[in-house]
C-alpha cells in the first residue's frame, strides 16, 4: 500500500471512531440527581417529566437550558420547542453491557439535597 491508502484509512477511522464516541446517561437516575460530564457540562434529572437539563455554561456554549428526553432521544429548548442536540453534547442510550467509569467520564455523580 502507498502513504494515500494509509491515509484515507486514517481519515475513516477517525470519522467513524467520532461517531461512535458517545458520552452516556445513567440507565435509572434518580429524581433531582446531578451529574458533571467530563467536559464541564452540569445535568439534572427530573423523573417526573423523565428529562435530563443541561444547564447553559461558557463550557456547552448555551445561554438556556435545554431538555434531553432520552425515552425518545429529543431535545427541547426552554421554550419547549423540539430542537436540534448541542453541537458539543453528545449523549447516547445506555448500552448493556456496564464499565465501571463509563458514566461522563471519571467525574462520577452527586446527590443533590432537598431545601
């Protein structure tokens, strides 16, 4: 093989690797949870409208919130309009087989307290 062939085999990798890399969503959060992605990213969960928030930051580049409903894989504005997923959020269902660390990272979890 010559250097081109390597090098569209490097530029398909890495397309496909960047499709594949997803950050994941606890499977069964717990009302109120908060959780900090390994970019920064800070989400809540709220088990009765079963959505994560993603709370606007310098880090994810939004000036609201955003709602990720991950029972039907959509986003919704602040508004409650149906919205495309941040540029530099990626978020994915949980996959089954479970790796120790897998959950945004090694950033981990946190209970929130209620006031």
């Amino acid at each position: 093989m010559n250097k081109k062939t390597y090098l569209i085999a490097a530029m398909c990798m890495m397309a496909l690797s960047g499709c594949t890399q997803k950050s994941e969503l606890p499977e069964n959060p717990k009302d109120k949870e908060e959780y900090q992605d390994s970019q920064g990213n800070h989400w809540i969960y709220n088990a009765m409208l079963m959505r994560w928030a993603l709370m606007p930051s310098i880090a994810n580049g939004l000036s609201t919130t955003h709602y990720y409903y991950p029972g039907t894989n959509t986003w919704r504005n602040a508004q409650g309009a149906t919205v495309d997923p941040p540029s530099n959020i990626k978020v994915g269902t949980p996959s089954s087989s479970k790796t120790k660390g897998s959950v945004f990272g090694s950033t981990g979890r946190t209970r929130s307290t209620n006031a």
